[in-house]
C-alpha cells in the first residue's frame, strides 16, 4: 500500500524541518476497496501513511510509525480530491496538516523511529 500511495504524491516541496506535498487518490486506489462500498472514502491509516512517506522523504530515509499521540479526521477524503498535506519533523516527532482547500480534513501527531 506504501506505494500506492506514494504515486498518489503529487510534487514535494521541502524546507528546514518541514514539507507539503498535494496528495489525490484515483478511483481506482486499492484503499477504496471495502471502504465504503457505493461510497469511497480514503481510511484514516491511509492519511497516516501520507504523513509517513512526505515525513520520509524530508529526512532522506524510510521510517515507520512507534507510536500515535493523537489522529483526528474531520472530514472525509474522496475520490480524486486534492489533500495538501503540510509535515514537520523534529526529532522522532512528526506533526502533519492535512487540507482540502480551505477545510482542514485531518491532523496528527507521531512519532517515529527509521524503517
């Protein structure tokens, strides 16, 4: 699925301690599949993944997820809808936006160690 999600990055733009990157999901993204049928909505382990990968591609090595200090969705994600995601990194700590135009969709806070 990392992958996936990967090709669904669009252009990555990265600072000092921070990247965004605009995410969009086709219909055809295997994280639909059962997810709701007749009703697609991306899953909130998907927006963590998002997080993960533009956190990875800011510190220049693959990490995965120790711990979730706090994930809350506030909107849905559909298909084909652009997800600006917005990732700073500080240590194992990764703080990550998510917006759908003006609408804040997700927020999260984790930590990380490397992959």
């Amino acid at each position: 699925m990392k992958n996936e999600i990967k090709e669904c990055m669009g252009k990555v733009a990265l600072g000092t301690g921070a990247a965004t990157a605009e995410f969009v999901f086709p219909e055809t993204f295997k994280g639909f599949q059962g997810h709701f049928p007749g009703n697609p909505v991306v899953p909130g382990v998907c927006l963590v993944q998002c997080a993960l990968v533009l956190a990875g591609e800011l510190c220049r090595r693959p990490l995965q997820v120790k711990s979730i200090m706090s994930a809350k969705f506030l909107a849905p994600v559909l298909p084909d809808q652009a997800v600006q995601v917005e990732c700073s990194v500080d240590g194992d700590r990764v703080v990550a936006a998510f917006l759908s135009g003006e609408t804040r969709v997700a927020a999260l806070r984790m930590r990380v160690v490397d992959a």
